[in-house]
C-alpha cells in the first residue's frame, strides 16, 4: 500500500496505538519487522501513520505482543480496513487538515461529549450562526473560505442526522448563550434552533448556570470522542494554531473528570431547554 507524507489525525492514532503495544510488549522494531518481512524502517513509518497497516498485520502483531484484549485488538483492525473516502475528503486541499480530522473524528465515534463555554456547539450551528463565527476570525478570511468552513460545519452534522445517529451530550456555560453572534436575529434563531434539536431522544443539551461558580476546563471548548473502546477515545481541544488532538491516558482520565463534573453540576436536558427559551425570548 502506498505511504502518507501527511497522515491523517486517524491514521496517526493507529499507528501510535501499535507502538504503544510495542512498547508495553518490550518488543524492538527489529523484532515486529521480522514478524512482518518487512524492513525496520516500515515499522517506523507504520507506527507513525505514514505508511498504512492491514488488519492481518495488526492482528499478527498484537498476537506476538500477547495483547490479550480482544475487543481493543478488533477495534484497531477496523480502523486498519481501507474504506471509501469519507464526505470530508471533498474539502481536502481547500481547508485545513485539522478540521478534516475532526469531522472523521466524529464519523467513527460510538459517543460524543462537548462542553462550550464561549460558542455553542458546532454540531448544533445554524448556518447563520456559523457564518458569524467563522467572519469573527482573525486574520480575516475570505468570503469563500467562510463559506467552505459554513458548509464543511453543515455537513458534519450528518452524525446527528444519519439512519444510526450518535449520542450526543453538549455541556453549554450560560455565557455562551448571551454571546450575539450575527445580532440579535441570528442569535434568536440560533437559541430556538437548540431547544427544538433538544428534543431528539438522542441529543442531551445541559446548561451551565453562571451561578455555579468556577468549574473545570471553564477556559476550553472541549469534544471527547468516545472510541470503541475506552482506550481509543480522544480529546479535542481548539486553540489558536487549530484543533489538538490528545490520548494519552492520564488527559482522558482527566477531561473525563471535567465532563463528570459538568453532569453533576448542569441543569437536566428539560431544566436547559426551558432555560435556553427564556434567554431567546429576551433577544
């Protein structure tokens, strides 16, 4: 199969898992190239996500690495299996990497979890909304990388949309929901547009009261991926260079504790909703 010079989030998690069962095997690069045939360097490039893995040779690895996990083995063959390109790929080349990663991201999540404390979930953008944003951008972009982020933003909300559709959990602070981006009309729509999503058995809206005080993680917009199993899931942090990406098992132990404490503290999906009314019927 042919190599990536630039892999994607997806392919680079792959790999690090493989080097990570290495690792924990106390096993060489030496050792695995032998189990494959191939040359060390392949290993290298495999375990970096350069170069591409069959599941066969993911399975044969983690047999003689005596990973005895089954369903964390299963999970990392499926992620090996070559697919059809993803809705994403269209926008190759016309945004940035990042953004790709996290629609794919969200495309293979079995769960997703977001906490919000100045915008309101991508997810659950209205296009005006999101137009609004993505104009707020410094340095300023242009009219047509708006609206190719505008619809890349649209269409990741097929995960909600589509025959199997995700659960989704959104953790929004109080903040976020005075934040006029648009002026008033937008804002307005945007507000009714949650409540009504809201009421879909599979979208669970939890507002943050501003009188609950400080809170965890409150300066981050936060998306936790749930994997297919716990071991794979992955935190999405924004920042100003773009999206970071991280797995590392004590950052999952710990925005796992940010989102258990959201849920404690937040207001019941029904509590929000009404919330989230009042607020718009004031705009």
């Amino acid at each position: 199969m042919p190599s990536s010079s630039t892999p994607t989030e997806r392919q680079k998690r792959l790999g690090a898992e493989l080097r990570k069962m290495r690792l924990a095997a106390e096993a060489t690069t030496a050792y695995a190239a032998a189990l494959l045939g191939v040359d060390r360097t392949k290993i290298s490039n495999m375990e970096v996500g350069v170069r591409p893995v069959t599941p066969a040779r993911v399975r044969t690895l983690a047999c003689n690495y005596a990973r005895a996990d089954d369903r964390y083995v299963d999970a990392l063959a499926e992620m090996a299996e070559q697919r059809e390109r993803g809705w994403w790929e269209q926008y190759r080349g016309t945004l940035p990497p990042g953004l790709l990663d996290i629609a794919e991201l969200e495309w293979h999540a079995t769960r997703i979890r977001t906490a919000q404390t100045v915008h309101l979930p991508g997810l659950l953008h209205t296009d005006g909304y999101a137009r609004a944003v993505f104009g707020a951008v410094l340095p300023a972009l242009s009219r047509l990388e708006i609206e190719l982020r505008v619809a890349h933003r649209m269409e990741r909300q097929q995960v909600l949309d589509r025959e199997s559709p995700i659960e989704y959990v959104g953790y929004i602070h109080e903040a976020a929901l005075h934040m006029q981006f648009g002026g008033r009309k937008v804002a307005r729509e945007q507000l009714r547009h949650l409540c009504d999503v809201s009421e879909h058995e599979h979208i669970d809206l939890r507002v943050i009261p501003v009188d609950r005080g400080a809170f965890p993680g409150a300066g981050h917009a936060l998306l936790y991926a749930h994997g297919a199993v716990p071991q794979l899931d992955t935190v999405q942090l924004d920042s100003a260079h773009g999206p970071e990406f991280m797995h590392a098992d004590a950052q999952l132990t710990k925005y796992r504790a940010h989102l258990e404490w959201m849920d404690g503290t937040s207001l019941t999906n029904t509590e929000s909703r009404d919330f989230i009314h009042a607020i718009s019927r004031q705009l």
